[in-house]
C-alpha cells in the first residue's frame, strides 16, 4: 500500500510536469501577449525588445526550465496583464471558486440524491419520468444561456439577487469568504445554481441507477421479507449502499466542477481562478495560464490519486499487477 | 527494422478493423436480443425521443433541399432585412418564417444547416472519442503495467486540459501551422479534435475497468493458453464485453458535445457566424436577448434542448436498458 | 461515515438556499456618503501611470494624478498643476507651477517633482517617452517655475500632457518607485496596488480584475463639481451581464452599452444612455505592398495595387445600412481616418458614394469583372460589433463578385496575424485608431506612412499603403508651427488618400454610457470620465 502510494505520488509529480511541459509548448499558440502590453502607438523597436525582455525569444526548452526553476520556489511570475504575482493573483481568485464549487456541488447533492432516490423507487410513475426529463433538460442547453436567462429573471425582473460579482468578502486569515455576509450568500445563489445543474443531472442518474440495482438484491428482499418498514429499507439499507459509488463519482468529478466554472463564472463575473483564466488566455497572458493549468492539473492529479487509493480497499481485485 | 515494424502496424490495422466488425456484429446480435427492442416500444418516452432525433437528422440531411435559403451565400443575404420577426407577428415578412438574424439571414435556413453542423460535430467528436479512448483502454486494462500506467497518466493530463483550452490550443496551432486554415472548413476539425480529445478519458477508464476485470476470467486465460494473439483477445473477447457502457457513454456524450460546441462559440472558438451551427446561432441570438429580438435565440435554443435532451433520454433509457442488473 | 456526512452537508446546503433567498435587497454598498459604481467591461491595468499607454486606464488615473495641463469638458487644454505658460522661443517653453498643491501622502508639489518625473518618463521600462520628445533638457528656474528646453520646435508638445501624470519625488524614493514598473517586472512594484497624486480621488483599493475603490480627496487645490464620496469601478466583462447589472439597479453606470441593447435601455424606468460621438475610426486596409497575395485566388499579381479595385471596394461597401442595422445608428460613417472633431477643417472631404454598377465597371476595367476569392481578418473582440462589420462587408463585396471568406479572431491573435508581429499576414483586414495626441500627425505617422515589410515606418499601416507624397507632408507637418498652415498640409494628405482610396474609412465609433436617471455626469468625446464632474441625488 505504502509503496504503491509512492509510486503514485512520482507519477503524479510527472504527471504535473508533463502538464506545466505541454502546456508550455503549446502557449507559443494562443496569440501574442506584447500587443496587449504596449500603447497601439508603440513602436516596432519597442515591440521588440519587449518581446526579448519577456524571453519568448527563447528556445521554448529555456523558458521552460526558467519557469520550472521558478516554480519550484513558489514563484509563478508576474502576470502580464495585471501586473501582479501570479501567486498574489492565485491566492485572492481561488478562494472564490472553491466556494462556488462547494455550493454548486451542496446544490447538486442536496437535489440530486432525494431525486435519485424518488425516481428509482417509483421508477414509472409520472412525477419520476417528469423529474428525469427535467434534470436532462437542464445539460441540453448550454451553460452561458441558462446563466444569462436567471440573471434576467433574479436580477432584472425580479429585482431580488444581485446580476454579478461576490458581494463583500470578509478575510478569515488568507482566506477571504463570501459566505459570512449576506451581500456574500445572495451574490452565491445564481452561480452556483448554474454551476450545479450539470452535477445534478449526473447525481440524480447515478443515484437512480445505484438504487434501481441496489433495490433488486437477495439483501433487500430479505429486509422486506423480515418485515421493515419501506422506509428504513430505502433510506436505510438501499441509499447507504449507493453512496460510495456516488463518492467517488463526486471526488472525480469535483475537479471538473472546477474547470467548468470558467463558462459560469464569465458569465457572472464571479472572480475566481476561471475567470482569471480566461482573461488570460484572451489576453495570451502565459504566466497566468500556466500557473492556473498547474494548479488544475495539481488538483485532478490529488483528487485522482485519492479515489485509486480508496479503490484499491474497495476492490482487492484490483491489486494484482501486470500479467 | 521498419519492414517489421509496418507489418507490425499492418496487423494492429487488420486486428483493428476485425474488431470494428466484430464490435457491430456484436452490437447486432444485441439490438436483435427481443428484450431490448421489446423494451424500447414499451418506452413511450424512448421512442418519443428516437423520434425526435430522427425528424431532425432528416430535416439537417436534407437542409440543401429544404432550406428557403443557402445560409452559406453570402451574396443571398440582405442587410437591409437584418433583425425581422418570425412571419406571424406584425413586422414580419412571409419570406422568412421564423425571421432574420443580425445579418440578415433566414433563421429557419440557418436552423437546418446548423443542426446539420451540430450534429456532424458532435458525432464525429464522440467517435473520435470513442475509438481513442476505447483502444487506450482496452490497452491499459489488458496489458497492464507500465503500459497501462503511463495510459492512465496520459489520462490524466488530459483531464486537465477542459474542452475550452484544448479547442483553443489546437485552434492557435492550426492556425499557426497552415497557412489557408479556415479558408474551407477546417474550423470544423478543430471542434471535432478539441471536443474529441477531451472525451476519450471515460471511455478509456469504462473499458479498462471492465477489461481489468475480464482478464482475470476463464475463458480469456483459455484464449491465452491455445495461442490467440493479444490483439484478437483484446478486440474479438473482451471488447464486446464492454461494449454495453460504452454505447452508452456515446450517447449521453453526443448530446454534451452538441452543448459543448455552443459553449465554445460563447468563447469565441466555434464555427464562425457565416457558418451557422446551433451553438453559433445561440452566441448571437444571445447578445440580443435584451433588445427584444427574441427569436434570435429562442429557435435555435429551441431546436438544441430538443436534440440534446431527446439523445439524453435516449442514452438513459439504453443505459437501464443494457444494464444486466436491472433484467427482471 | 459517508451517510451521515452527506446528510449532513446536505442540510447546510438546504439550509443555506432559503436564507440568502430572503434577505431585502439594500443598497449597492454599506459605505458612507455618496456611492457612486460603475462597470467598464475592462480594468485598470497598471497603477504606475508610466507602464502602459492605453486609454482607459491613463483617463481613470487622471481622476487620481494630474499633469501640468488638463482639458475640460469640451476637450480644450486648460491650466492644472501648471497655472500658465509662455513660449519664450520656439524651442523654450516656461511654465509656472501652482502653489500649496499637495499630495495625496501630504508631500508638497514642487518644481522638483516635475523634474523627477520628466526624467522618469523615459527611462526604459516607460511607455509614454514619447510625451516630452528626446533631447529635451528640463530645468528647474524656482521651487514654482520650470523650462522645458526642446532640440527643435514642437507646436503640440502639450497636446498629450494631460496624461502626462506628475509623480511625487518625496514619495517616490520612500516607496523605491523612481523607476518605472516594466511592463516586463518580475517582482511587485509598490505602484500595484496604491498610488499617489495630486488629483481630486485618491485609490482605496485595487484588485487587479476585479474593481478599484475610489475616494473623494477633500484637500484637492480644485473644487469638486460633483458631490460623489466614494466611486467603485467594477469590472463586467460580458455584455449582457453588464447591462443586466444597470437595469437590475446594481450599478450606477455602465460603459459601454452594446448597441443592440440601446433601446432596451433606454426603455428602463431610471436608466437612459448618454451617447456621444467617440475619436476612433474604424476603417480597412488592402495589401497593397506585395507582388502577390497572400490570401486570393488572383496569382502572380496583386489586384490591390490597382487604384480601380481599391475605389470598387470602397464604393460597393453601403455605408449606411452598416450603420444602421448594425451599429443600430451609434457610428458616423467617415472620410476621414481623424473625427472631424479632431480636425473641423476635414468634414468637407466627403466619401466615395455608395455605387454597386459603378464598382462593378471599375472592376471589369480593371480586369476583375468575374471578381476573385479573397480572406478577411477580422478581431472579434476588440472594437464595436467588429466582426459583424465584417461579416455585412463580405456579404456587400459578394455583390461586386469578390468572394470573401472571414477570418474572425480574438484580438490577441488578431493583432499577432495582421500585425507587425508576423510581418502582416493578412490581405484585407479592418482596424480601429484612436490618435492619442488628439492630433492628425500621429494618423499619419502611424497608419499612413510607408512602411517597409518589417513595419519600420508606419508600423500600424496594416495594408503597406504607400505614397511618397504624404510621408514628404508628414515631415512639413511636424514642424510647421502655423497652425492654418499646417491644417492646409494635413488636409492635402488626406486628399491623396482619398483619392487613391488608400485606405477605406468606414465611421467613427460611438460613446454609448447606461446611467441611471439619479445621476449627472459629463461625457467627453475621448470617452474619459471625471469623477469631479458627477453628481449623484
């Protein structure tokens, strides 16, 4: 166990590097940072050296290595276009998503499982086949719609929920929390409602599945045939069983939650590590981009290696090695 | 060397396409299975929605037939006609149905092309999905080792790239290595690559679980000892094994690529305007969401949860539908 | 553990929902006095006011720090720091500073500071060197008078000095920020997050892409028209958001309005949008320079550098309805590349008329009656509806049978294409231009002059026009001190460009602010937005 967690920890080490390499490769792509940077008047000269002082006339190998050196004593560089560390930028933007991504993935659990649960016991009743069309309806339309189509419902016409931003934030140490001031929480609502609609549908799927496969077992007919209550079999026996599978599911696809939050968080200019991201890739801002894709990649690679781990207790099957 | 190495990669090509066949026979021989077809007609939901996916690939084949308009002409549009209601309200015009967008082009036109487009995307991009992340997978699961690890790591760099940042990677590069990029349609491989690629990690993680699986059974180790080769095992034995939850997957991500690729005209890498897709059409419809000029957005908007829930519903109901646990 | 986890943190998640949903709305902001927010859909980029020339964030800093001069409210150059000056030569301009002007950190305004930042302004990492010309040597007479000494004559050596911002020397050196925070800094400069001037708002707070906290500076030597006690910039990037934000009562201001959404807005109940003329032309350039094109089905010659072709293209281009339809009558199509606010004397040139049968015999003159294939590039992000510009302009030339494709892309990749950058990889393509000296010679200089295929020259004549005849006028032009004079010469230059339908100006751009009716504001034709000059009731 111990050695096989060390062996993950190295690859996922590689795997962190090979994410900071490619991304690094490929950012030559994405557009030229310097026009952003200099007045539209700037000379060519001044353009020029520019573009040297910014070593992007390096050998990409170069700029890499400089970038891994700094990286590895905490320093991301200086973001082209804010004109701040990147840490400094990480550090204020991530709070904000974590945020947004716990409440969209509380949103999602607390409909999602009680849906799920509904719907696989009364698989063919009207509300259940109601409900599932529903949840499906909600992913068939894209995220940056249905955002924009709450905002003028909540904001415009209703005059109840604030059309964008955080509201105000209190610090807690580093951390800085919307969730302490009501201007916070209100600011929360629509985003993470939007955030959360993708994670719903799945939940509500998986739960349903789980159940409808949980409930035709020899272990519940035999708590129905001991005589318990329809209750303490569905919510006692049946749902429990579905909850590691929908664990797991919920670890994977937390990182996700993270990488969609671009789209919610442009749309509500909800300032945390997606919009930042895409600011930056439209301003071919690199350090930022690429410090963000470490921390994402950081992340998945975490949260993967977690769910292997809690595999492997779960199905010794699964420990053999290669053939 | 090389001699050897061709013959080699000749026979993962034929080993390849033996098990393309294999896999729709195997998929035949389901679709055969009276329980699942009986299954489907019992399901009005299902054929609801199979329904409704079929009218509109009809209607998207057939759009250069249909279609008042050829959305794709510019010489055909007017910008004196920009921005007209749907025929029926007052300022309308019984030229143009369903109204004009911002340039003055047929929406009604422009729905059936741009379903089409939509639907050519995010076929091909779970195709391309599927057939990498299935290959990977089968890979991973039965060779195992450090093949399989370094696959699996592979797998997880790319989950952390998102569709949006591979389509605008890809998209800096194509337009950085060809020169007449986006002069025809590439702009359409780049979705069809962006999307595809930031698929395939599922499949791969289905497949290589359940071949993880497989291999340990009897009848592969038979297999073994009489002397099949590990391609033939692969594709011919414990691919069809899998086939059920990668069917599904398929489905459910045909209709989150057709989402995907609105998503990413919001961002600004989707197909241009003057080649409409349902996803570019939403961008547009969706700056004149306040202006009053709502059936910019709300046909094509329309016209996409209609298709994506109606794939989405279908792919639920094959997914309880193939589900050996859930037979009565 | 996981049911009990779960259950648990779905009930905080349940619990929360209600709450937040209950909640009275209140005010924009719990601070005291007068609030005044608004959402541009940028930021401010740099706090140092030498780092970056761009107009948005130069024009909010100057509610912060002010140079010697200043414009007022129609744009005309009026005394700030310095209370007057005279040209003692052509070359020797005296000023004469204002006295018992202090800093915001309460450091005094002296002749030393005006020193200290001349010589700051150029050092290397400045972007605004050229705002006082090389060579000039700056001297102190007294604590209140300073000499600029030039190396030649320079009529409009002020014309860009009201963002010419004069730093604290005091300060300065307290904070080690003698030198200018480059672009290109790899650690924090102390101009990040504050600043310090002398001007009516001194800066809160500043999160970088996020919003800047303005307060009211009540020691200013000037008197506050306004009444505001705190502005906040908020920034709102995509549009519908920003105009949900100003309808929703969010904010007090927002800038710009798309301009699909003016009826929308002006149909709200407390909002309005105050529209105004704007300094940028847009207009669209033609390879003219290569031998071939680069994107065109024409082979072994360039249909560009036929005077017919050009004139085809400009007069099969429907100004108007662009105008109407897609800019939904917020642009005045244009001659010129300069607002005739800029340059009165221009308003007489009128345009090539629109005339499809016209273009198409010019094109059959010219050997183009079948028309050719041709590539648009197009930003899609970076002036007033670009890319549909585009789009209508494809769809107009399709009428002269010239089949164009557009290629619309964000501007980061737009200006790297087009541009210097890859040496202008483009055939046809449309840019914008704001002359930051308020002056034609920077036009000239700029987007009309030759240039050679590096873009020595005029670096951002993205279509390589050239004619000697106006590079020979923009040298008289720069050194012509008679301003009737020199107005005849700028006048001849444009002439040659029309003529030769060099380029195609389309129109200039309009100013389009969604205010709420609560509040009244000065809108200048720079787009520049003084927080002294608002009254919030």
């Amino acid at each position: 166990m111990l050695a096989f967690a060390i062996r993950r920890l190295l690859e996922a080490l590689a795997v962190i590097l090979a994410v900071a390499l490619i991304a690094f490769v490929l950012f030559r792509f994405v557009g030229d940072p310097v026009n952003q940077m200099v007045s539209q008047d700037a000379s060519l000269e001044d353009r020029l050296s520019l573009r040297r002082e910014l070593g992007l006339d390096d050998p990409i190998l170069l700029q890499f290595a400089r970038f891994v050196g700094h990286a590895a004593r905490g320093d991301f560089g200086v973001s082209y276009q804010m004109k701040q560390p990147v840490v400094n930028l990480i550090a204020e933007r991530f709070p904000a998503t974590i945020e947004l991504a716990l409440a969209a993935l509380l949103i999602a659990l607390a409909a999602g499982i009680p849906m799920g649960v509904y719907t696989a016991i009364h698989r063919d009743s009207w509300v259940s086949k109601s409900l599932l069309v529903l949840t499906v309806a909600g992913v068939s339309l894209p995220t940056f719609l249905i955002g924009i189509l709450l905002i003028y419902l909540f904001a415009v016409v209703l005059h109840i929920l604030p059309a964008f931003g955080r509201g105000e934030v209190v610090s807690i140490g580093f951390w800085k929390t919307g969730l302490l001031t009501t201007s916070g929480l209100r600011a929360l609502v629509l985003p993470a409602m939007t955030l959360s609609l993708f994670q719903m549908t799945l939940i509500t799927r998986l739960v349903r599945t789980e159940m409808l496969e949980v409930l035709r077992t020899d272990y519940i007919r035999f708590a129905r045939a001991r005589g318990l209550t329809e209750r303490a079999i569905n919510y006692g026996h049946a749902l429990r069983n579905t909850l590691v599978p929908v664990v797991t599911v919920i670890g994977l696809q937390f990182g996700s939650v993270v990488a969609f939050a671009i789209v919610t968080e442009s749309v509500f200019q909800w300032p945390g590590m997606g919009l930042m991201f895409i600011q930056a890739v439209q301003a071919a801002d690199i350090p930022v981009m690429a410090a963000y894709l470490i921390l994402v990649g950081f992340l998945f690679v975490t949260i993967n290696l977690a769910v292997d781990l809690l595999y492997l207790r779960i199905d010794p099957r699964l420990r053999a090695g290669a053939p | 060397m090389i001699a050897r190495a061709s013959r080699s990669a000749q026979r993962t090509a034929s080993g390849l396409l033996a098990g393309i066949g294999r896999m729709f026979r195997a998929w035949w021989a389901q679709m055969r299975n009276t329980d699942l077809v009986r299954s489907f007609f019992d399901s009005r939901l299902a054929v609801a929605a199979a329904l409704a996916v079929l009218a509109m690939a009809l209607a998207a084949m057939l759009a250069p037939a249909i279609a008042p308009q050829n959305p794709y002409d510019l010489a055909s549009l007017s910008l004196a006609e920009a921005s007209l209601p749907p025929a029926w309200i007052h300022a309308g015009d019984a030229r143009y149905l369903l109204g004009t967008d911002d340039q003055g082009r047929d929406i009604l036109s422009a729905l059936l092309y741009g379903t089409r487009s939509s639907l050519v995307i995010g076929v091909s991009a779970v195709l391309l999905s599927a057939a990498i992340g299935v290959t990977l997978g089968l890979w991973a699961g039965y060779a195992g080792g450090r093949a399989g690890a370094l696959i699996m790591r592979i797998a997880d760099v790319q989950l952390t790239f998102p569709a949006i940042l591979t389509a605008l990677i890809i998209d800096g590069a194509a337009l950085a290595i060809f020169k007449s990029y986006r002069m025809e349609g590439n702009r359409f491989a780049v979705l069809i690559i962006a999307i595809g690629l930031a698929g395939w990690v599922q499949y791969a993680r289905t497949v290589r679980g359940a071949a993880l699986v497989e291999r340990s059974k009897d009848y592969v180790a038979a297999a073994r000892l009489i002397g099949i080769g590990p391609l033939r095992i692969m594709f011919h034995h414990i691919l069809p094994n899998t086939l059920g939850p990668v069917l599904v997957l398929a489905t459910i991500n045909l209709a989150l690529a057709i989402v995907t690729e609105a998503t990413l005209s919001f961002l600004g890498v989707g197909l241009p305007p003057s080649q409409p897709s349902l996803g570019t059409m939403i961008q547009i419809g969706n700056q004149y969401l306040f202006s009053g000029a709502w059936w910019m957005v709300a046909f094509p908007g329309l016209a996409l949860a209609t298709l994506a829930l109606a794939v989405n519903l279908l792919g639920d109901w094959l997914r309880d539908a193939l589900n050996p646990k859930l037979k009565p | 553990m996981s049911l009990r986890v779960v259950a648990l943190v779905g009930a905080i998640g349940l619990g929360v929902l209600p709450i937040s949903g209950v909640y009275p709305v209140p005010g924009s902001n719990t601070a005291p006095g007068k609030v005044f927010t608004y959402a541009f859909q940028g930021d401010l980029n740099s706090l140092d006011p030498y780092t970056l020339n761009e107009t948005f964030t130069l024009g909010t800093l100057g509610n912060v720090m002010e140079g010697l001069v200043r414009r007022d409210k129609s744009l005309k150059i009026v005394p700030a720091l310095a209370e007057s000056w005279e040209t003692l030569e052509p070359t020797r301009w005296r000023f004469h500073l204002r006295k018992g002007v202090k800093f915001h950190d309460g450091s005094p305004f002296s002749a030393d500071d005006v020193v200290f930042s001349a010589e700051r302004v150029h050092q290397p990492g400045s972007q605004l060197k050229t705002r006082i010309p090389p060579g000039t040597k700056v001297v102190k007479i007294d604590d209140y008078t300073v000499d600029f000494i030039l190396p030649t004559p320079n009529p409009i050596l002020i014309s860009e000095w009201e963002t010419w911002f004069i730093l604290s020397k005091r300060w300065a050196e307290a904070h080690e920020a003698t030198l200018v925070q480059a672009a290109t800094a790899t650690s924090l400069s102390p101009f990040a997050l504050q600043a310090n001037g002398t001007g009516p708002f001194m800066i809160v707070k500043h999160e970088p892409g996020v919003r800047t906290v303005f307060r009211s500076n009540p020691n200013w030597w000037g008197k506050h028209e306004g009444n505001l006690d705190q502005v906040v910039l908020q920034t709102v990037q995509t549009d519908s958001t920003r105009v949900a934000a100003l309808l929703a009562g969010d904010v007090d201001m927002i800038d710009p309005v798309p301009v699909q959404d003016i009826d929308r807005v002006n149909a709200g109940a407390n909002v309005k949008v105050l529209a105004g003329p704007e300094l940028r032309t847009i207009f669209l350039n033609m390879d003219s320079m290569r031998d071939e094109l680069l994107y065109s089905d024409v082979k072994g010659k360039n249909p560009f550098k036929d005077v017919r072709v050009r004139r085809a293209f400009y007069e099969a281009i429907d100004i108007n309805t662009i105008d109407s339809k897609i800019m939904h009558g917020m642009a005045t199509p244009t001659a010129l590349l300069i607002s005739p606010l800029l340059f009165p004397r221009g308003s007489s040139l009128q345009r090539w008329p629109y005339d499809v049968a016209e273009a198409r015999k010019l094109m059959s003159e010219a050997g183009y009656p079948n028309g050719f294939s041709l590539v648009m590039d197009c930003p899609n992000d970076r002036y007033v509806n670009d890319a549909e510009i585009c789009q209508a302009v494809a769809a107009m030339l399709s009428k002269i049978n010239v089949k164009v494709t557009v290629n619309a892309l964000p501007k980061s990749k737009y200006f790297e294409k087009a541009g210097p950058t890859r040496k202008y990889d483009s055939s046809f393509n449309l840019v914008g231009w704001t002359p930051g000296s308020l002056d034609s010679l920077n036009v000239l200089v700029n987007t009309v002059i030759c240039r050679d295929k590096d873009g020595k020259g005029g670096t951002f004549n993205f279509g390589g026009y050239c004619n000697p005849r106006i590079d020979a006028l923009a040298q008289k032009i720069r050194v012509e001190t008679d301003t009737g004079k020199r107005d005849e010469l700028i006048a001849e230059a444009y002439q040659i460009l029309h003529d030769d339908a060099g380029m195609i100006p389309l129109h200039q751009q309009s100013l389009a602010w969604g205010v709420s009716k609560d509040i009244d504001l000065v809108q200048r034709a720079d787009g520049q937005l003084r927080f002294d000059w608002i009254t919030k009731h």
